[in-house]
C-alpha cells in the first residue's frame, strides 16, 4: 500500500506523487540444488528471486540478468519459467566443511561446524535467508532460530544482528509490555536513534523517523505472540464477509502483502498482515468508529479490509480499487495505473483463483 495516500479518503486524496510500495516479501531457507547443468525452473505461488537463486545456489544478481527481469526481479508470475544460469555468480557460498572467513559485517569470529556452541554475531544483507547464513557458517538453521529465538525462520531483514550459535539470552525470550498504538513518526522520539535501521525497499528511501518506527514496530511484533499464517487466512475471511468484502480480493491482497504474515514490517512502517501505515490506521479508526490498533492482528485485518471496502464503493472499476491499494485512488484517477501496480492487479487476480 502506498504510505502517504493509498488509504486516504477519495475527497482528501493528492493528485500527485507516487510512493514505492510498502508489501514485504519474506525469504524462506530452501534446499540447495547445484544447477551443474542448463535448468529451468517454473514459478509457484510465494516464489521470489531469493528464494529460487538460494534453491540452485546461484546469486539473485545471476537469476535476474539472466531472464532480464525488470524492477529487479519483484516481479514473477505464478507459472513463468526461468532459466537457471549455469556457474552464474554466486554471492552466497555454499556449504562447506569449515566455515567462511569473517567479514566486516560479522562479529566474535565465525562459527565452527559445531556451530551452536561457537557463538559469534552475523548481520543480515539484503538478500539473505537463514540458510544462506548458516551455510557460510558451517551451523545449521535450527542453531540459529534457536540462538535467536526465532518463531518464523523466514523474517529476517538486513542490519539485523544474529547469534551463531548458543541460547538465546532469557532477556530476549521476554515478552515485550503490550503497546496499544504502533511507533510512529510523533512517538518514536529517540528510540533507535542512532542506530542502522532498514530504511529501503527496492530503489526507495524512507526518512529516519519512518524507518526507526518501522524497527521498533518490527521488534515488537517478533517478541509477542501472533497467529499463524493459517489463522490469519481465517481471520481475514471472517472479517471480509462481516464488512461486505469478497473474502477471495482480500486473502490475494494479503497473500500479496505480506505472505499473511502478521510479524511483516516494511521500511515504510506499513504493519501487518494487511501492511497499513499507522497514518491509515487512524483513518481506518474512523471509518470503523472505534480505535484500531495495527499491532492487533484482528485490528490490522479490520484495517485493510475497511480500506479497501472505500476504495471499492469510490472507484470506477475493481482493478482500479486494487491498484488504488498499492498506488493511491488519486494517482491512479490522474494518471492511470503504472506498469508496476497494473503487475500488482494482475498477482492479485490471480491468486483470487488459486489460494
């Protein structure tokens, strides 16, 4: 969803700007298959770049040029096929029997091949899974979802720092103090001041104050309980037939979003299973007649689906009310949708079908 108007009222939208989009794809550790020989591979539902170049042990660069795939490759079609480069650069090592020398990203020297013993701290890049990592390592994923006390081995995000190995600290296990309103940029104040927080996505930049409330909101959701993806898709269905909506529009969005992944935070500090940026949320309050907090999972669907009701009733056309979703209703009236978010209403029209 666009951050500055996507969720707007249609009288109060702007009639200018285009903002990147705020969905977030997680990166799930896959096996590693060597591509020895000229392959393809054919997109499923959920793929991305990362994913398939971490599955035959190519890097993304590699994948991207080699199937000359626009906007970096975020945009892959259920059922495309993609050609494998053979010996294509790699940007992550394989796993070996001793582990990758440390680099300036990483701390306390690298893990052994006994791995959950070692210790030591990596730094997540762009682009890396838990796999990567505990492949150039010589640790295994379950070390590390275990040193870090990770619930969902698929979210991380670059600038996050992870133990190699151990326990993880009973400071960390703690729950957070519940909080009834996200960070934003009127309450972050100097929290993670300071600090190298996401503050990309894509080619897009995003100002400190948005960035550093994205963070906190990330860190909270991934130290409280949240429900699973499944319940999340029950959720969603049971709130879009209360509100009128076609449950099958707003599972595709969601599935689009975030994966229904309620943990998902993007650098815009879109939340959420639904990715709504708190300003939308308070929008969504009033549409709703009541307080909605994002970091509430039944809240943030609640959100979404409020959001998209209005761009539904104030839109010419359903394709329009979806893109008006990700690239706001005002600059899809002026200026039509752009080839990015005509993508995006293909995606969701398609998962309509399939999920």
């Amino acid at each position: 969803m666009s951050p500055l108007f996507a969720a707007l009222p249609p009288g109060d939208l702007p009639t200018h700007a285009y903002v990147a989009p705020t969905g977030v794809h997680a990166t799930a550790p896959l096996a590693v298959l060597q591509a020895t020989r000229e392959t393809t591979h054919t997109v499923t539902a959920g793929d991305t770049v990362y994913d398939i170049a971490a599955r035959y042990d190519v890097s993304p660069r590699a994948l991207v040029r080699a199937n000359s795939l626009p906007d970096g490759g975020r945009w892959i079609m259920p059922g495309a096929r993609l050609r494998i480069p053979v010996g294509g650069d790699t940007d992550v090592a394989p796993a070996a029997s001793a582990p990758a020398p440390s680099s300036g990203s990483e701390k306390g020297g690298s893990a052994s091949s006994g791995g959950a013993s070692s210790g030591g701290t990596v730094t997540v890049r762009g682009g890396d899974t838990l796999t990567d990592i505990a492949a150039r390592h010589g640790v295994s994923v379950a070390d590390i979802a275990r040193a870090n006390d990770l619930q969902d081995t698929r979210l991380i995000y670059p600038g996050q720092e992870l133990r190699l190995g151990g326990a993880a600290p009973e400071a960390d296990r703690s729950r957070p103090e519940p909080l009834d309103r996200p960070y934003d940029e009127t309450t972050i104040g100097d929290h993670r001041a300071g600090e190298a927080v996401p503050d990309t996505f894509l080619h897009y930049r995003y100002g400190d104050g948005i960035a550093r409330s994205a963070a906190a909101n990330r860190d909270y959701l991934a130290g409280t309980e949240v429900p699973s993806r499944a319940a999340v898709r029950e959720l969603i269905v049971r709130t879009s037939e209360r509100h009128g909506v076609d449950p099958t529009l707003m599972l595709a969005l969601s599935y689009q979003e975030s994966g229904w992944n309620h943990r998902a935070v993007s650098p815009a500090n879109a939340i959420g299973a639904m990715q709504v940026i708190p300003s939308s949320g308070q929008w969504a309050s009033g549409l709703v007649g009541r307080e909605l907090n994002l970091l509430d999972p039944e809240d943030n669907v609640t959100a979404g689906v409020v959001i998209m009701r209005t761009l539904l009733r104030s839109a010419d056309t359903t394709d329009e009310a979806i893109g008006g979703y990700y690239q706001g209703l005002a600059s899809v009236r002026q200026h039509g949708l752009f080839a990015d978010t005509r993508q995006y209403v293909r995606n969701i029209t398609y998962f309509q079908t399939t999920l």
